[in-house]
C-alpha cells in the first residue's frame, strides 16, 4: 500500500494534541440556536473491532485470517492519524459554546497551552439550508516558520452530518495545496467512508463500507490500476481477502472459526 500523503497529518499532530488542552468557550451570542448540525465523530471512523482481541491466529492453519488482521491494524493506526484533526473537533465542539459571527456562522475555539507553546484551533460552520459549510484553521506562532490561521480543511456536511466532505491542505508546501479528501455517507445500517489522495499518490483511494451483512476495506492503486480489499462477516466469523503481494494475488479466506478454508462463490 503507497497511500503516503496521510503520513502528512503525522508531522501536524501538535494541532492534535491541542485537542487533550482545554477548550475555550467563546461566549453565547444571541440566537445561539442556529448553528449548524455536527457530525457525530463516530462517522469518521472505521469500525475493525472484530480483528481486536484475537489470539488464535498464530499458527498456519489461521494464516489467511493473520495476513488480514496485520493489515487491518496498520490501516486502523494510519487513518486514525489522519482523521484526529476532523474528529478531534467535532467531538469537542459538541461540548463547547460556539460564538454567533456577524456573517451568521458559528465560531468553535479550542486553544492548548503548554509553557511557551501555544496552538489554537478554530473551527467556524455556517448553515447553508439543506446542509453546513465547515472550515477548520490552526494558529501556531512559536513553530518555525510561524503558523498563522492556516486552513487545515475545509467542506461541506448535509443531512445532519451524516454525509459530507472535507478537502485537506498543506501550508508547508507551495501554493498549499488540497492533500487528500474525505467523503463519507452514514445511515442507521450501512455506512460508507472513503480517502483520497491528491498529491504523491494522486487518485488512489482507501475505503471502508459496512451493512448489516458484511464490512469491507476496499483499497485503490491508481497508478498500477490494481485494486484489493478485506473482507468480514461479524455474524458468523467468515472474510476474506484478496491483495496482490499475498497468496499469489488469489482471494484467501477464512472460515467461521478463522481458520483457513476453500474460498466458496459467495466469498
């Protein structure tokens, strides 16, 4: 897997760890009632939980099960990173007061202190009517060179939350360009979370769907046009996965109780 531009949040994280500082709660304007939805940041996430916890799959009887479960864990550690940012602070916000501007968006402040450092974050949102628009900035000034305001991302929320985007920049690189972009779509009994990298790997994608019947992790390598996934099935224990570098590049799967098995159609 080459999805490299994510590596880029890992270098920002000090707007990260502002989020374990305190929030500043700007004053209640009036009509406070008016800000927009926020997305619940439980959206943002994969949800791998049925590859934590398992011990059994050491051995080569459980080999196919093993390879998944590995890869799984790297992906979780990578988008984690790369979605601290978006779920951070739409998770603080919740709990904080935002101030009503005079363009009649919502102002979000959280601000992390620690000796000479100081990082704020502000995370403005303004209803749109059928949806809200959201930008994130971070100011960093004892950094070198400074960061002043720089937009981090930046997108657009409908339906409550539960469908959006959010466009990611760099303000270290020239022009600031858009790194990668975030979509997700989330119903009570499906969800659909998607990342796209628009800079060192341009047109690659990672994706995570899920229903009531099976969860997947989808994967998109745009310049060697190849394409795998893993696959699960939390109601009986069943998956499967097919990736290029592993079992000749033929889907491996697994049965009910991980244990590797012939791979049937409905596989």
């Amino acid at each position: 897997m080459r999805f490299r531009w994510i590596k880029k949040a890992a270098a920002l994280l000090i707007g990260a760890l502002l989020f374990a500082g305190c929030a500043e709660e700007a004053p209640t304007a009036p009509g406070t009632g008016g800000a927009p939805d926020l997305p619940d940041a439980a959206w943002l996430a994969f949800d791998t939980g049925f590859f934590e916890g398992e011990e059994k799959a050491l051995d080569g009887s459980h080999a196919h099960f093993l390879n998944a479960a590995i890869r799984v864990a790297a992906l979780s550690a990578i988008t984690e990173i790369a979605l601290a940012p978006p779920v951070a602070a739409f998770a603080l916000a919740v709990h904080t007061v935002p101030s009503r501007q005079p363009d009649d968006s919502y102002l979000w402040v959280y601000t992390y202190v620690m000796g000479e450092e100081e990082v704020q974050v502000r995370l403005r949102g303004k209803d749109t009517g059928n949806g809200a628009e959201w930008a994130l900035r971070v100011t960093a000034l004892h950094l070198d060179p400074p960061v002043a305001d720089e937009l981090w991302f930046e997108g657009e929320t409908r339906r409550g939350g539960r469908e959006g985007v959010l466009r990611f920049y760099d303000w270290n690189l020239p022009g600031k360009p858009k790194t990668g972009t975030l979509e997700w779509e989330n119903e009570r009994t499906y969800e659909d979370l998607r990342f796209t990298d628009h800079e060192e790997n341009p047109g690659d994608v990672l994706r995570f769907l899920a229903d009531a019947a099976e969860s997947r992790i989808d994967y998109h390598d745009d310049s060697e046009d190849a394409d795998w996934f893993i696959l699960w099935r939390e109601t009986d224990g069943t998956g499967s996965l097919k990736v290029e570098e592993y079992n000749g590049g033929e889907k491996a799967c697994w049965d009910e109780d991980q244990e590797d098995c012939a791979c049937a159609l409905a596989q």
